[in-house]
C-alpha cells in the first residue's frame, strides 16, 4: 500500500507541478495538503502519522485534528 499512497502523492506533485521541496516549504496545514490527506487516508490503509511524515504536514495529532474537523462540516475533496 506504500507504493500506491507514494503514486498518488507523485501524481499530485506532477498535476499542480510542484516538486517535493515545494510541499516540504508549503504551510503544514495549507488546505491542499489537508485534500491530500484525506484523499490518502479514504483510499490507502497508511497511517495519519506516516502521511503526516509524507506531507510535511507537522505532527500527526495536527494532522488527526484537521482531518477530524474536515470530517465533521463534511467538506467534500
């Protein structure tokens, strides 16, 4: 599952042409990251704190809140 979670990151970067030191200066709860994470979290069985990693998106609680909130006002990707 690693390596379906690392394409669909890949085929975001090249949709947007971003490269990984892009998203590694990008803020770590910029909302396109968030889409991303929730993208990976509905579709691969990796964990938050491996897609926090993968991301830069800060510590895995951070992330975990942010999804949580997403969740609740049911914002669609």
């Amino acid at each position: 599952m690693e390596a379906k979670a690392r394409r669909i990151i890949a085929e975001f970067l090249r949709a947007r042409g971003w490269t990984v030191s892009r998203l590694k200066t990008e803020r770590k709860l910029r909302p396109v990251k968030i889409a991303l994470a929730c993208h990976l979290r509905k579709t691969t069985t990796q964990s938050t704190e491996w897609i926090a990693s993968e991301l830069f998106a800060g510590a895995r609680t951070t992330l975990s809140n942010e999804l949580s909130k997403r969740k609740k006002v049911n914002i669609k990707d």
